[in-house]
C-alpha cells in the first residue's frame, strides 16, 4: 500500500460527489441530462482547459451511477488494433457481471492524425457501446474530430476561478494539516489561472518547502517559454506560413490568457501603423470572441485564433530581427491589487446600494458624491457601517 | 417627515405613491389601473437610470400588499449577481412558496436584467411560466433590445423617458422645501446640466452640496462637480497624441480601476473631448468615426480594455508622431 505521502495530492483530493465538485455547476446538469437521456446519445465530450475537472467529474459520474471504470489514455490510443484489443470485449459484454461500466477516453486530442484508425475504432466503439462513453479533450474544435463531435454530446467545463480555487486550498490545508500562509494561497490560486490541478500541485510542493518566498518559481515556468517563443515567432515574421496558422497549438493556455500576452506586448514590438493594425486586428478577434459567448458559436473560433496570430503578424510588412524581452501580461493582476485597495470602498457600496436599491457597480461608479453623502452620522449607523469601514471614508474625505 | 434625523435623500424623497412620481404620467397612469384591479402581468420597464424604474416598481408592491410587502417582494440586482445561479436559486426559492395575505401573487423586481447573460435569460423565461400562478416579474433595463425576444413577448414593456428640466425643477423644488434650502438659479441649471437628466444623481448632488451650506450657490455646486467628475480622460488623449501608448494606457487603466468607470462611460468622454483637441477639423471627424466603432466592438466583444486600446492605437497613428 501507499504511504499518503506518495500520493500527489490531486489525486487524493479527487472530489467523489457531485456536489463536491465545484465550480461546475452547469457542465454537472447537463451530464446528469445526458444520464438520463442515454442511450439516445452513446458519449459525452468533456471538454476543458487543463485542470478544470473534467477527469474528476468522469470518475464522479462512475461513482454516482456505481459504476465501474474501464479507462484509456491517449497513449493507449495509438492504433486499431490497441482500442479493438481494450474497448471492443468490454463494450460488449453485458451482464458478465453486476456493475455497470463506463468507458472512459481520457485526453482524446492526443490522438493525431497518425492515430487516425484509432479514432475511427473509436467512433464504431460509441456505436456498439452499451455503456456510457466518456471522453475528455482540452480542444475539441480541430477539425479531425467533426465526426466524433456529431456523436457525442458535448459539455464544457470553465476555468475554475480564483475563489473557488482559493477555497479548495483551504480546504486541503486543514485536511493535510499544514500550516501555509492565506497570502501564499492567494497567490498561488490567482497564479493557477483557473487549474485546479496546478494549483494543488504548487500548493503540496510549498507545503513541503516550508518556504513562502518560492512561491514564485513554482509553475508557470513552462507556459512562459511556449509563449515566448510563440509570440516571438508572431512579432519578428511577416509572413504566413503552415507554422504561423497553427502557432498556438504549441502554447499551453487558454486563449484568453493568450489574448492577454498578446495585448500586453504589442506596443513592445509595433509602432504608429503597424501599431493601430494590430491592435484593429486583435480587437476584431475580441468581437468574435464576443460573437462565441453570446452566439454560443464555436465555430467562431476558427477567426479569433487567425486574427490573434497571422493577423498580428500581418500588421507589418516586413520580417524583423532583434530580441525582445516579453513582459508578462499585467493587467489582470492590476485589477486584482486594485480589488484588495478597495476592499473596504466595496463593503460600503453593497451596504449603500442595498439600501438606496441600486446596484453596487453604480453605487462604486458614485462613490465621489456617496462619500461626502457619508460623512453623515446618520446615515452611517442607517447603514450600519462598521468600524472599519468608517475609518475608510475618514481616511479618503 | 415622520422623524427628524437626516437620512440619504434619494430614500427619504422617494415617491411613495402613485401621484408622487413625477414624469412618467401616462406610465402611472395605466400601471395604477393595472395594480387596482389587484392583478399585475409581468412588467418591464426600460428607460435611461434615474427615471423611476425601481421607484415605481415599489409603489407597485406597497399598492398591492400594503404593510406585508417586505414578504412578498424580492428584490434582485442582475448586475452584481449576473450568473444563471441568481436565476436558478434565488428566484426559483422565492417563487416555489406560496404568497402571504389576500394578493394571490408574489412580486421579483430584477433590476438592471440587462446584464443577465444569455443562459440566465433563458432559465429566467422558464421560471417565468413555471410560476406564473404564483409570481410576477418586473424587470428593469436601460436597453430592451439586451432582454431576449421570449422574455419581452412575456412582459407588458413600459418605456420610461429621461426626466425634462421641468420635472426636475419639481423633484428640487420638493426637497428644497424639506429640508430648507435656497438654490440660487445658477446654480439650479449647472445642477441640471450635470445630472442630464438622471433624477438620482441630481438628488445626490444637492445633498453632497448641502453637506457643506443650504444655501446653494453655483460656486458651492462648481466645487462639488468637479470633485465627483471623472478624472480627465484629456490626460489619457494626450499621451496618446504625442504617441506614448505605453503611458496613455497605463493611465487609462488607473483612471478606470480607481473610479471604477465603465468602458462605456470612458467611451462616452473620448467623443466629447475629441472636439476640444488641437488637431484637424478632418481628423475630429475621423476620430470620432473611430470612436463610434470602439463604441459598437465593446458591446460586441468581450474584453472592453482591449476595445479601448484599439481606440488608443487610432489616436497616436492621428498624432503622427
């Protein structure tokens, strides 16, 4: 057996409930949908930016429907005769024994082109299958995988944000016992950027090291050289070639954080007209990606990523050389210690909105005039401002 | 008043019956007609803030359930609670339960439903017929054409008009009596002009101004304005001009996050600004060509700041610096 210690916490904290698993409350209804309607569609997609739980919820479903797991890996998925050899008798097999079966697909957009018997087995296993078939992908949208999309039912999974992270941590800590830091947590969740799995990676390797200040040099390594490289080859070609179609197929991120380095780097590289191309051409990929959350049009997708790599690159019109030291995107991490600063401005505006029935925001949008509305003695105790908050409007008259 | 004792006046002065609202007459009208027969349809008031949306939307419940409208009202923000949850758990819990006393309905005012997003817009016309036998919606918009087809066709739609000077002559005239000030003429059309016509705003303002003497003179307002005016987005225009955008949209941001400004309302001062900058007749007009662009992609698209700096890139290349 085991020693806890040996095993990584994501793995001993997989959520076994429905209920546990957080942040994914509409991705949750829409498979117990599709539970319900099976077998008028055979197979789920998952699909999801790493660590946001689409194993998790796979093996939750197993466990609400006690059901018995028959998982494969994109590395078991390398050919006809490998799927034909692990799915084809399980699939069949009905009533051998009592449990039900999933069959899980784990990571199914590492099957590439070379695999393609493997995805065609895959698309007939869905067709025989008797039992629910679960399949997890992080990009479903390539074109290779049109037929398996039509089969499937597809839900997706969000990015976990950062409270719901940070509250998971907590969570682990009290179970685990470890003492760390709420700063280091805080940091840590917002440095995930929505994977759960990194997060709780980072956070044993802390716990372990018992030294606050490495928070920085855990994670995100990685990402940032794929970035770089890819942003690299974005700003110094002004040609499109095969590479330059697909130059973030390599990039590790979700596409809004991908928007964000592109965003903050732009005015390193480009000046004057190229500098209004550009930003003309990453604003058009922001209104289609506008176009995707509202339309729910996926295929809009195609256009968002054309326009942030070759149509980024396309701003100028010759190549260049040189080096440019990239800079992490800022602005978000602007707006969180923004948050912390007004923390206190916050509290009152909810207080004062509720009272006066207005909505926070336009409460915070009036906050010049509220404050001097709230020098009243009044009308703070009306309010039942607290101490703190009191201290606040006398510090900010 | 019933008490002495000061009090935020946009909630002493708010209209508590029907003849009190001002402005809105044809409105009153036929929504007091309605709430007489003691029987609402869903409602959906849209119209500019500061018009009486939420005002009449608690006369409505005070009319209809008298004393025990605390019980059978729920009052709801989409705009700090934009998520399908709101929809789907506060509204469904509130809904689910039988109405107190002799109205055989319950009230949800979800202000500001414009901001829900589409999926909550969806669940919200579900809930909508679910419990129509035991609930009624008001909604409130700036926008109706943000509010989802089905859910209008559900709701009889009230459209309110921004207040004239007239009306708010009278909403001031009101609270100069109550509370004792003197407002000197000047001073009431710089008061008007600033609140453009938002009823909310120009009660805030002349209390913010009364903080500091009841008689109201225009220098008094003048110092207030330009406390409660967003910072100088000219600042941001400049930089961008002499062809800094490094430093036009670290700016920007600062501006925005420390007065917590929308995208809109940044908008909204680059197109009035454009026409005070040294630059070309052709170009303001250009400019401002742009500027209506930026306007259409924000609503369009997903991330604001990137529609503002796109908008930015378009000053410095008409700085040509």
């Amino acid at each position: 057996m085991n020693l806890p210690e040996n095993i990584p916490w994501c793995e001993k904290h997989r959520v076994l409930c429905f209920s546990d698993l957080k942040g994914q409350d509409l991705a949750v209804d829409k498979v117990n949908m599709f539970l319900k309607n099976f077998p008028k569609k055979k197979a789920i997609i998952l699909h999801g930016p790493p660590g946001t739980g689409k194993t998790s919820l796979a093996y939750v479903i197993a466990s609400e429907l006690d059901a018995e797991i028959l998982e494969l890996n994109a590395s078991d998925l390398r050919n006809k005769e490998k799927i034909l050899q692990i799915i084809k008798p399980a699939s069949e097999q009905r009533s051998l024994f009592k449990k039900s079966k999933i069959i899980l697909v784990d990571e199914v957009d590492g099957i590439s082109i070379k695999d393609r018997g493997g995805l065609s087995e895959l698309l007939a296993i869905i067709e025989k299958s008797c039992f629910p078939v679960i399949i997890t992908a992080n990009d479903i949208w390539k074109q290779s995988f049109n037929l398996l999309r039509q089969k499937c039912e597809l839900i997706q999974l969000k990015e976990i944000d950062y409270k719901t992270i940070l509250d998971l941590l907590i969570n682990i800590c009290k179970k685990e016992k470890c003492f760390v830091n709420k700063d280091v947590l805080t940091s840590i969740s917002i440095k995930a950027r929505g994977d759960i799995r990194a997060a709780i990676n980072d956070l044993q390797i802390i716990s372990r090291l018992d030294e606050s200040s490495l928070v920085k040099e855990v994670g995100e390594r990685n990402k940032e050289e794929s970035i770089f490289t890819s942003l690299q080859y974005i700003f110094k070609n002004a040609n499109i070639d095969a590479k330059m179609l697909n130059i973030f197929d390599e990039v590790n991120m979700n596409i809004d954080e991908i928007f964000l380095w592109v965003e903050e780097n732009i005015p390193l590289e480009y000046k004057k007209e190229e500098l209004a191309k550009a930003f003309d051409a990453l604003s058009i990929a922001d209104v289609f990606r506008g176009r995707i959350y509202t339309h729910q049009n996926w295929r809009f997708m195609v256009y968002e990523y054309f326009l942030l790599g070759p149509g980024i690159a396309a701003s100028k019109k010759f190549n260049r050389t040189g080096w440019t030291n990239y800079k992490k995107p800022s602005r978000i991490l602007k707006i969180w210690l923004n948050n912390q600063r007004c923390a206190k401005k916050k509290t009152i505006c909810i207080k004062y909105a509720k009272y006066c029935h207005i909505s926070t925001k336009q409460a915070m949008k009036d906050f010049m005039l509220v404050k001097i509305i709230l020098r009243d003695n009044n009308i703070r105790e009306k309010l039942k401002l607290g101490s703190e908050e009191i201290e606040y409007l006398d510090k900010h008259m | 008043m019933d008490f002495k004792g000061s009090d935020v006046w946009t909630e002493r002065y708010r209209p508590k019956k029907f003849d009190e609202l001002i402005g809105q007459d044809e409105i009153v009208k036929r929504v007091k007609s309605l709430a007489d027969s003691m029987n609402i349809p869903h409602l959906l008031f849209a119209g500019p803030a500061g018009t009486g949306k939420s005002t009449l939307a608690l006369i409505i419940v005070k009319e209809l359930f008298g004393e025990s409208w605390r019980d059978n009202f729920l009052e709801l923000n989409a705009s700090d609670e934009r998520g399908i949850e709101v929809v789907r758990q506060k509204v469904k819990d509130f809904a689910r339960t039988k109405a107190m006393g002799d109205v055989p309905f319950k009230v949800i005012f979800l202000d500001e439903a414009d901001a829900l997003t589409r999926e909550a817009q969806q669940a919200l016309r579900r809930t909508m017929e679910n419990f129509t036998s035991t609930c009624r919606f008001i909604l409130s918009c700036n926008y109706s054409s943000k509010i989802l087809d089905p859910i209008q066709s559900r709701c009889v739609v009230f459209r309110f008009r921004l207040l004239e000077k007239k009306d708010v002559k009278k909403v001031m005239d009101r609270i100069s009596l109550g509370e004792g000030l003197t407002i000197n003429p000047e001073a009431f059309d710089m008061l008007y002009e600033f609140s453009e016509g938002d009823c909310r705003r120009v009660i805030n303002l002349m209390q913010a101004t009364a903080s500091i003497s009841p008689n109201i003179t225009l220098d008094l307002v003048n110092t207030i304005v330009s406390q409660a005016k967003p910072s100088d987005i000219k600042i941001v225009l400049d930089y961008a001009l002499a062809g800094d955008f490094l430093n036009a949209r670290e700016k920007l941001l600062d501006i925005m996050l420390k007065e917590s400004i929308s995208g809109q309302d940044v908008i909204k001062a680059i197109q009035k600004e454009i026409w005070n900058l040294p630059i070309d007749n052709d170009l303001k007009v250009r400019l401002t060509e742009k500027t209506g662009e930026a306007e259409f992609r924000l609503v369009e698209g997903s991330d604001e700041f990137i529609q503002l700096e796109s908008l930015l890139a378009s000053f410095i290349l008409a700085g040509g610096k």
